[in-house]
C-alpha cells in the first residue's frame, strides 16, 4: 500500500529481524548501544521507503515523503546514540555507506526494468544491520564478522531471486546459476574455516531450492511462508553452531 505509514514488504521485515537476531547472537554483550542501533535501522527502513514512494510522486503521495523525513530525522537520533554509547569508530562505516545506499536505491527504483535488481540490492543492504549489530555488542571486527555476513548477504540476495522465480518463472535460470555460483563461494568459505558446516548447510538448502525436480511458481503467500522458513534456517544454525561450542 502506497499510503500506508509503515512498509508492507513482509519479506523486507523479515530479513531486518533476522539481520538484528544475528547480529545480537553473533555478538559479545547486547547493551543500550544496541537497542538504539537496532531501532536506528527500524527507523532508517522505514524512512527510505517512504521516502521512494514520496519521490516518486510528489503530487499523490505528499504524506509520505513527509513521514519519510520523520522517520529519517528520529533514525538519524537513534544512531548518534548508538554511537554515543558504542563509539563512533566503530559505527562511522556504516553512516558514511547511508546515504549512497540510499542513493543508489532510488536509481534503481525509478524504472520498473530494473525491479530485480532492486529487491536485491535492498536485501543486501538489510544484510549489512547484521555486522552492524553485532558491533555495537562489542564484537571484535575480523574475518569471522565478514564471512558470517558474507554469506548471510548471500542467502538473502538469492532469496529475492528463488521469490522473482516463483512470480516470473523465466527468472528461475537466473535463481539457479547464481545460487551454484554462491554456492561455491559458501563451500570455499568452509573449506577456509571461515563458515561452520551448520550454517553452510542453512544456506546451501535455500540454494537449492530451484533446482528441485518437483519445482513449480507458488503463490504468494506459500512463497512466503517458504522462504520464512529458509531464512529462518540461518539463526537456528548459528544456534546450534553455538551449542557445539
């Protein structure tokens, strides 16, 4: 809905609640600077989208770019606090990467050809909450933080393009060679001790799932109850990666 005063992309929310979810389990100690960091990026999601929506068209849709500013003024608030109580060293990369992400996602919202690569490249910047969570826990930047997100990135990326799949089935050739191509990546990343064999597993399920011999495009809502199910996959697998010490 146009006019509404939050997103309704469910699959958008979903990959932001499971960005903040990892980033609190991959982390050290969740404190004050994470609640404000998780709320900045709540705050930020739905600035940006109401804010394309508003650009759009100025004339038809006026409320929403000027709740767009709202929520981009408090997510701008909620982020100075975060890095108050975090340290800005730690969060600067990630307020100098803002605004061109969301520069770039107005470009390629403007054309309905360039669709696909909107959902994806919208996936991927939700994925990036994840190293930044987990660094407002204390958790140490290094190799570790990069693979986790890497792969988180790259699970998300091709759960947008398993779902364009399903709604335009001339997208599942795409679905499938990327997924072997992010495949191969996940396996070097575990042969590299970058990535647990639980967490490849997670990823390596939903990679598959265009190749499947019975595959058929779903409707919407069983698509999104399948994918919810496979991106659910990632924390489950960091928990047990957890309990396995």
């Amino acid at each position: 809905m146009k006019d509404a005063p939050v997103p309704t992309a469910h699959g958008a929310w979903l990959i932001l609640a499971t960005a903040i979810l990892l980033g609190v389990l991959s982390g050290e100690e969740a404190g004050p600077g994470t609640l404000a960091l998780s709320l900045s990026a709540v705050l930020g999601f739905c600035a940006v989208d109401r804010l394309l929506v508003g650009l759009k068209n100025r004339e038809r849709h006026p409320a929403a770019l000027r709740l767009g500013v709202v929520y981009a003024v408090f997510g701008f608030v909620a982020g100075v606090l975060a890095a108050l109580e975090v340290g800005w060293l730690r969060l600067l990369w990630i307020g100098g990467l803002a605004p061109f992400l969301g520069l770039a996602a107005w470009a390629l919202s403007r054309s309905p050809r360039h669709r696909p690569a909107f959902e994806g490249f919208g996936m991927v910047c939700l994925s990036l909450v994840l190293p930044a969570v987990s660094l407002s826990t204390g958790c140490p930047v290094g190799w570790p933080l990069f693979t986790l997100w890497a792969v988180f990135a790259l699970h998300v990326l091709h759960a947008s393009l398993r779902t364009r799949a399903h709604l335009q089935p001339r997208h599942r050739r795409l679905a499938r060679w990327v997924g072997v191509a992010a495949g191969l990546i996940v396996l070097a990343l575990v042969g590299s001790g970058g990535v647990s064999e639980p967490i490849a597993l997670a990823v390596v399920i939903g990679l598959a799932e265009p190749w499947s011999p019975d595959w058929k495009p779903l409707p919407a809502r069983r698509i999104g109850w399948r994918e919810t199910a496979l991106i659910s996959l990632f924390p489950l697998a960091l928990l047990v990666e957890r309990l396995l010490g």
